[in-house]
C-alpha cells in the first residue's frame, strides 16, 4: 500500500461528464499570459535558443512565483536549476479538441489537497498476466469483468470511474491542460519523452483502483500480447458482447481469429498469415533492437516546461502503437472511436491491456536489450496527477515509475519473445530507384507537399566504414523534417532506402526503413513535426556502409490532408 502524505481530501465535483457523442461543446477559456511577466510564447528566435540559451532561462525564471504556496505549485521550486513539465494546474482545464471540430469536457473533478506520491512498502508483486491466457483462468476473468463493471457503474463524476477514467487520456492528449506558466501552450504526452512515463502511471492508478473496487490488491491487468503470434488478434475475453470488456466501436472487420497487422495503413491487404506473423515479428526486432541504440529513438524526442508540444515520437510510440490504436479503431465512426483518436481510446478497456503490452516493451527494453532510462533532470522531474483508488489526487514524477518492482508489479516471465531472433533481410536489388531529387536540390525543393512516391538522394555524414565502437557511441540516423499536417486527421508514410525501382520491399526486408503514423487528437490545429529512424543496422545489411548517399524513398499510405514535408538529413546522434 502507497504511503502518501496527508489523510483529508476534500473534492469540489463538477457537473456530470459527457462521454457521449452528442454533447453540446463546450467553450474554452481565454487563455491569457501571466501579468508582469515575460511573453507566453516566444518568437522564433527565442525558440531557435531553447536547449541553452537566454530564451530557456528567461521562460525557466518566469515561474519562480509558481513555487510552494500556490494550490497547485510543487513544494520548493523545481525550475531554478532545469524546466521539467509541471503537473497541470486543473482549475486551469478547459475542453478537450474532437477531430471533427467539437469539443468535449474531458476535466477532472478538483480537489483542495493534492498529495505527493511515495513509494508503496515492499510486498508481494503483482503479476500481468498475457491476455490470450486470461480465458484459461475463469476465476481471473470474473475479478477482471467485475472490476470493469463496478467502474462503469460508479457516478461519472466519481474519478475512479469508468468515464472519468477515459477523461484522464483525453485531457493530457487533446489540448484540456494549459502548460504551468505558459498558457498558450498545452500539454501534451505524446510524441515526446513522456510517452512511456505517462501511460505507466496511467495504468498503475487504473489497476490499483480496480483492486480496490474488487477488494483484491493482488489484480494486476493483463497485457495484449500483440508482440508473439498468440496474441496477434484481439483477444477473445474482449469480444463477449454481454461482457464489461466488450466495447461497440472496434473495427468489425478485426474480430478474431483476424491477424493484426502491426504496420496497418488503412486497408487490409492480400497477405496470408505465415507472411503477416513474419513481417509482424521482424517489425517488431527492428522497432526494439536495431532501430533503438539511442534513448531519442527509443523514449522520444525531449519535452521540457515552455517547449511546444510534439517534438517528436520514439519508436514504439510511432509503431506498433499508433497503428493498433487505428487498426483497432472503428473506421464507421466520425472519428474512428473508440481506440482510432485519443480522445475516446480511453474508453475501450482493451486500450488499457493495449498500453500494458507498451508498458512491457520498456521493461523488455531495460531487463533484456541493455537499455537504460534518461538521466536529465527535465525528464526524471517531470509531474502528472492522477487520482488514486482512495479518491486522492496524487502528484507522481517521472523519477519514481522507472522501476516497476517499486510499484509492486511485474510481467509473466512465461511469455515468449520470438522477435528477438527476427532480425530482416535485405534484397539488395540491382535495379535500384534513382532519386528524383538529388542532394544538392534538396534545400530548393523542399518544404514540399507530400502528394505522391517521392525518391531523394540524401548525403551521409562520412564514407568511411565506421568501427563498432563508434557504432556503439554514436548510431546514424535519417532525420525526415519539418512534417506539418492537420491534427485531425490520420497520417501515415513509409520510408524505404536504397529500394528496387519496380517494386516496394516487404515489411521484412532490411530496405523497409520504417514509417511515420499519426492518430488524430485535434482539430484544424497544424502539427509539425520529425521522424528519426535509426539506419546503423541496416546500412550493414544493405552493404552500404561506404556509400556517400542514399536513395530515401517515401510513399504516402493514408492521409487526407496536405503533408508538408521540410527536409532530409543523416546525422550522427549520441547514443546516450
């Protein structure tokens, strides 16, 4: 059990919520700057000095007032020496963006105590157990279904419930919380560094609550095992329409036994299942191991108080994750609800074993690939709040969730991991595709839309075949830049190198660099931002190592809207 500072809470609830699609929207608030202060945002030439610069101090020194004190301000003042994003002030909260330019209530219920979150005593672990193998436990199910059922059942204003849960995803992820000090500013958990942190406590409050609705505080969620062939399908104690776990708006034609397809774009094509299964596990090998040899591929791209929101996603955040969040999603739905936007994914508990399974893929990461987790202060003092099952609202940090063991859980070990053995091949075409854009253009060519098959030559840092020391210090890496869409909208793009001019490579194959994947969660509100992929790997499967350039190629999959696409690099980014 956590020991938590304070014994009172008293909560001031707000009207009913709205979960529903057809909700009048509700207005904004203003946002206003702070009085007496510096600018809320700066121009862009503050912003071009953000990482060290005067603009980083100015905006870092702009919330020294915001110290203890304040009802929602931490204890001490936490941005005198670095800018970590504060947890949100929630009298602050204001509606969250529909894609289809509605808006709705995602805000919590607000309290005058918030407790600072502690480590809970050492005890026996709880242990989430594979989805796929929760039907052969009928006395698991039923605690599972009765924790679901008494969660839906308990008031919407109640923040333990079913529907204030799903409101916790929707405000964090659709524009509900302003940045602490910088109002014209949301803030936003993903495409960043807090991906992972983020949706880790996410779960553990979930969890905990449904052990105490259930008077078990050994339940533990299970995971979607959407990593092995045993769990690439939806997983069947989902699928009971007469049960808790069922939800309405999941995409019909992916009912098991139908196979997922971790690289979905949009339609499901004509490959058999042996070829799917194959190109699911490589995905998988290349997405965690060859494609993650620094901490910006794999965690995100760093996220600080006072940045804008979006810098750019890690590997597992881009796929699998997003594509199972829009294979799963209901394409007959406006929106593509439930799990096909972020604003309503909180509503199919099948989103909970879905972000369980992310969950695992960071301690996989950690216990078996050598990975180890960011030491910057900005990242590791990083807040959320989240109400717990005591009806509590508790300030955690990003520092205290690394370790699972400390947060009393862990993973059933009995699960296999074939995608550590998957590693692609390479074709290595003798018909290569010329690029239609040399390197020596690409600063005249682009900004450009993204409107059809596009091949770029893109100049390498250095010839030189590298050692594996330098390898292991510093991974190579082709940066897409500058992609601007609209939020609203579903996007994605495959990325290949060096491909053969006649036909695209498999999933499978070493010339399949990776993709970028949006899931809607805003209205008309552009998004901009960047791809890294990881090339180390597949520059030695390619044989190219010594090769002065390379032949980018990308191919636009799903997207209704204009995608801008700013420019390409390769460059030599520190592993650590």
């Amino acid at each position: 059990m956590a020991a938590l500072h304070s014994t009172t809470t008293t909560t001031l609830f707000r009207s009913p919520l709205f979960p529903n699609k057809s909700q009048t929207p509700v207005q904004r608030k203003p946002k206003q700057c702070l009085a007496g202060r510096v600018r809320c945002k700066a121009t862009k030439g503050d912003n071009d000095n953000l990482d060290q610069g005067p603009a980083r101090l100015d905006r870092r020194n702009m919330l020294i007032g915001l110290g203890a004190g304040g009802l929602y301000g931490a204890a001490g003042n936490p941005f005198a020496f670095a800018a970590p994003v504060s947890a949100p002030d929630l009298t602050t909260c204001g509606p969250a963006d529909k894609p289809d330019g509605s808006t709705i209530d995602c805000c919590p219920p607000t309290t005058t105590t918030i407790i600072d979150f502690k480590l809970p005593d050492s005890g026996p672990l709880r242990t989430r157990p594979a989805a796929q193998n929760v039907a052969k436990d009928p006395a698991y199910l039923a605690k599972y279904k009765k924790a679901i059922q008494l969660m839906r059942e308990l008031p919407d204003d109640d923040p333990r419930s079913h529907a204030q849960q799903a409101m916790v995803h929707c405000s964090y992820c659709d524009g509900g919380y302003p940045q602490v000090g910088y109002t014209d500013l949301e803030i936003q958990v993903h495409y960043c560094w807090l991906f992972f942190p983020f949706h880790r406590w996410y779960l553990y409050f979930y969890e905990k609550i449904m052990g105490e609705l259930i008077g078990d505080p050994t339940f533990a969620l299970p995971f979607w095992n959407w990593d092995a062939p045993a769990g690439m399908y939806i997983p069947e104690i989902f699928t009971d329409t007469s049960s808790s776990l069922y939800d309405q708006y999941r995409n019909a034609a992916h009912q098991p036994p139908k196979l997922l397809d971790l690289n979905y774009s949009g339609t499901d094509d004509d490959v058999d299942d042996a070829t799917r299964i194959t190109e699911n596990l490589t995905t998988m090998y290349q997405q965690m191991v060859s494609k993650a040899a620094s901490h910006r591929l794999f965690y995100g791209e760093p996220y600080s108080a006072g940045d804008d929101p979006s810098p750019g996603a890690g590997n597992i955040e881009s796929i699998p994750h997003n594509n199972i969040h829009f294979w799963t999603g209901d394409p007959t739905q406006t929106n593509g609800e439930d799990m096909g936007a972020f604003y309503s994914a909180g509503r199919d508990p099948l989103f909970y074993s879905h972000h369980s399974n992310v969950d695992r893929m960071w301690s996989i990461y950690k216990d078996k690939l050598g990975g180890t987790d960011i030491e910057k202060t900005d990242w590791l003092d990083t807040e959320f709040l989240f109400y717990d099952e005591k009806k509590n609202l508790v300030r955690v940090k990003v520092r205290d969730s690394l370790d699972t063991t400390k947060l009393g859980y862990v993973y059933d070990e009995n699960v296999s991991i074939p995608w550590l053995e998957s590693k692609p091949t390479a074709r290595k075409s003798t018909n290569k595709r010329k690029a239609a854009v040399s390197s020596s253009d690409l600063t005249t060519t682009f900004p450009a839309t993204l409107s059809d098959t596009i091949s770029v030559e893109v100049t390498r840092p250095s010839a030189t075949k590298r050692t594996a020391a330098q390898k292991k210090a510093q991974d190579e890496v082709l940066v897409i830049k500058g992609i601007e869409f609209a939020g609203n909208e579903t996007v994605k793009f495959d990325v290949y190198v060096n491909d053969d001019a006649d036909s695209l490579a498999g999933k499978d194959k070493s010339e399949f660099a990776g993709s970028f994947v949006h899931v809607p969660h805003k209205h008309k509100k552009n998004i901009k931002t960047n791809l890294r992929l990881s090339i180390t790997s597949l520059l030695e499967e390619l044989g190219a190592e010594t090769d002065s350039s390379l032949v980018v190629t990308l191919v636009p999959k799903v997207g209704k809207g204009p995608i801008t696409i700013g420019g390409f690099s390769i460059e030599l980014i520190n592993t650590t």
